[in-house]
C-alpha cells in the first residue's frame, strides 16, 4: 500500500475489511512507517482516522481504510474508484458488501490482493476467490497462494506436536486450516447476517461490563444501565464459563421485540459462587422474570442459587431459573407429527426465525455480527452439526435466551383459531406447534402463523 501511494498520482486506493479493529492495526503500521521517514513524511498533506482512515499526498494520492462491519449496506465504499484495493481478514466479508465492493474499482481497471484465513465455509466470498478454475479469463490464476506455518522461521517439531495435540490430530479441520492453509472439509454459515442485521439500531445502547476474579468485588448495580423505558418484562441468557468467559445478557420486551440492552462478562476464572453472587444481583436490580443457564459443563451457579436451603432459598430462583443442556433433546409437534431436535438446533432455528421477523433489537456494533459469523455448519442426509469456536459465546448465550423463552411460554403456542387446515412453520424450516388440540396463542406472543383455509 506504501509503494501504491508514493508510485501514483492523482488516483484512489482502498483498504476495506469487516471489522474496524482490523483497518486500524494495518493503517496505524501505515502511518507509523510514513512519520518514521522523512521523505514519506514531507509528501503527506492530510492525515484522518474519523468516520474512515484516510491519507492524503500532495501528489493527489488517497489511500482509504474503510469496515464494513457497522455499515450492511456498505456505503461507505461506494463512489471510490481505486486503481488498486486491498481486502484484510476476508473471510469474514459479507457477501452484501461484496457485492458492492465489484463497483469500487477505476474505470482503467484495478489491481487486487486479498488476505485472510481459510475456515470451511464454502458460501463466502472468500472461498469464491479461492475457487481454482482453468478458465484463462480467470484473474487470479495460478496467484492463489496457501501459506502454511511451518513456512514460520520459528516453527520445530515441538510446535508440530503441540498442534497436532490441541487441533485434534494431523488430519482434523482445525489443524488443516490453522497449521496447513487448507479448507478442510466443507461447511456453511450458520446465520443470515442480513436478518441479523434488520434487527440493529444506532439508537440501541448496549454496554459492555467486564470483570476477572481480580475485579468482581467491584461490580456494582450503579454501573448497570436503567431499564429502557416501555419495558414490560426483563428476561435473561448466560452462557456459563470458568476457563472461558461466562457471558450474560439482559433483554428488555418493549412492544413486540426483545431489546439487548446489557452484556456482562465474568472472565480469568471467577468461581462458581461468585459468579451466582453477580447474577443474584442482576436478577434483583432488572428484576428478571427468567434467565435461561447454560448447565452443560457444570450446574454449579444454577444449584446454588436454587438450593432450597442456600443463602438465595428466599429468592424463589426455582420458579426463575430455566437450565439449559445443549446435549438435551427437546420433543414438539408440528401438524400433528411429533419431532425431536437437539437443544442447540432447536434453538438456532428459533433464533433463525425471530431474526428474520425482527424480534430482537440489537446495537450497531460489528462485534455481535463478526461473533455470530464464527460458527459453522456442516449438514449431511441424516445429521446437522454445529460448531462453536470455544472463546465465542455470545451465540449460546442467545440460545439459552431462547430456549428458556420457549419453555417459559410454551402455553401460548398457536394463535386462537380452530380453522387450520394447513399449519406452516414458525420457527426455522421445521416449524414448533404444541400438541394441544384447542390452540390458544404463540409463543412468540402474539405473533400469527400464517395459515391457508379451505
């Protein structure tokens, strides 16, 4: 990008990438090289970091460093015609932004390099670039490069052993992709970031609180935020961690959406009882009518805080405390026909569907997107997986959100009608109705099924 910017005059040239923490790591080395050289420095008009990097030469060059990841409709990048682009961290790369990333070139034509990590998915433009063909017309023939770290200058049989251990073998996904630069068997996107999207806000506030076993004896109720105005309920998730951060996050019902307005994370190992002790007192500030609790590895903070003759017996947390087993099958109808879905299926098709009707209200930030595009899927004839990176737990912890929604008000299912002919899905492609002959409401309150009567 150096060499771009001080080669040509009177031209355009663009960095873009998903997150802006990836945009500012390159274009702060870019400007910390420029003022380390006199010369550099002397041909340098304007220097700008707000609302988008941009460096200005006297000879009319402008370099651009722009995310996408607060911007779905990628805006920002359009009307800049470079006459070279440069896409860092390109896995994650929206296929919305891509598309309008095609315009963003000179009318001359363009020189490109993208950079990223290979991880699986086969529906993101990264793979489409990474997708060899023998067709002459192809631009990046023969200039598609896998850069394995044994190549690293510090890599030894050790490092080789220590990866093969932790990545689950030599011929695991994890280690072909992280040691060997290969794709590995092939998976897909789990969410659709555009549906995600249609549900954020820059008029949502969501702070993030963080605390470590050094820090916790510092949480108060005075840095929580107030409940949003209009709230007719507050309800709770937490993914539930020791090793790996807990994450809890408070909803607020206002109307017909559920708004994130707080996230908590409890990090470096804070022991169970302490971690009950914080959610004990999130529950009595918000005053949450149910928090689903991840009690796949441990039930710890759960048992405690519903422990009948625990220091929290009078806080009745039995009747408010919904545990969540993700290894657990959950049983419902649909049409009449019963079905079975692992806990965690179950409630990514629910958060699928209250995704695309706009259930949530999120806040603009390009972390909750890049967390939700961390996970994969792999889908064969007779099974679905689900992968989770282990230091991502946002996406469990709406799960938990979920799957205590459901059972909480798994009474109100269907919308009063005895004239279903023809019952469609609700959630997901799989649809959830209970078994009840005389339907009376849905579980999403209130919101119709669509129907066809005869």
């Amino acid at each position: 990008m150096i060499m771009c910017l001080f080669k040509f005059c009177d031209e355009e040239l663009v960095l873009s990438s998903f997150r802006r923490l990836h945009i500012k790591d390159r274009m702060e080395s870019v400007i910390r090289i420029i003022n380390a050289i006199p010369y550099f420095t002397a041909l340098i008009n304007r220097t700008r970091r707000d609302p988008h990097y941009e460096i200005t030469t006297c000879t009319g060059m402008t370099l651009y460093g722009i995310s996408v990841g607060d911007d779905p409709t990628a805006i920002s990048i359009q009307g800049k015609h470079p006459i070279a682009k440069f896409g860092e961290e390109w896995q994650v790369y929206g296929l919305s932004a891509w598309k309008q990333w095609q315009s963003t070139v000179s009318p001359r034509g363009c020189e490109e390099l993208y950079c990223g990590c290979v991880d699986g998915r086969v529906d993101t433009p990264f793979r489409q670039l990474d997708t060899h063909t023998d067709d002459p017309t192809d631009k990046f023939r023969h200039r598609r490069f896998h850069v394995p770290r044994y190549l690293d200058p510090w890599w030894n049989e050790q490092t080789k052993r220590d990866c093969i251990l932790n990545l689950g073998g030599e011929h695991s996904d994890d280690y072909l992709q992280q040691v060997m630069a290969n794709w590995g068997s092939p998976s897909s996107s789990v969410w659709d970031t555009m549906a995600i999207y249609g549900c954020m806000s820059k008029e949502v506030s969501c702070p993030l609180l963080e605390y470590t076993n050094e820090t916790w004896m510092s949480f108060s109720e005075m840095s929580l935020p107030e409940i949003p105005k209009g709230t007719s309920k507050v309800a709770a998730g937490m993914d539930v961690g020791f090793t790996e951060p807990s994450e809890i996050g408070v909803f607020a019902k206002i109307g017909d959406r559920w708004r994130l307005f707080v996230r908590i994370h409890l990090r470096n190992k804070i022991i169970y009882d302490q971690q009950a002790e914080i959610v004990d007192r999130i529950m009595g500030f918000y005053r949450i009518e149910f928090l689903g609790i991840d009690i796949t590895n441990s039930p710890s903070i759960s048992t405690t805080l519903k422990n009948e003759e625990g220091k929290y017996a009078h806080k009745f947390y039995g009747d408010k405390i919904i545990d969540i087993h993700f290894n657990e099958v959950i049983s419902y109808e649909v049409n009449g026909d019963e079905k079975k879905q692992k806990a965690k299926l179950f409630a990514t098709d629910s958060l699928r569907a209250m995704f695309r009707r706009r259930m949530f209200e999120l806040p603009m930030d390009e972390e909750i997107i890049s967390l939700f595009n961390t996970e994969k899927q792999k889908i064969g004839d007779t099974f679905t997986s689900i992968k989770t990176p282990t230091y991502v737990h946002l996406p469990e912890m709406f799960r938990c959100f979920a799957i205590a929604y459901f059972r909480r008000y798994s009474e109100d299912f269907i919308e009063g009608s005895n004239n279903y002919h023809l019952m469609l899905p609700v959630v997901g492609h799989t649809g959830l109705f209970r078994s009840s002959s005389s339907p009376q409401g849905t579980i999403y309150d209130k919101i119709p099924v669509r129907r066809i009567i005869r």
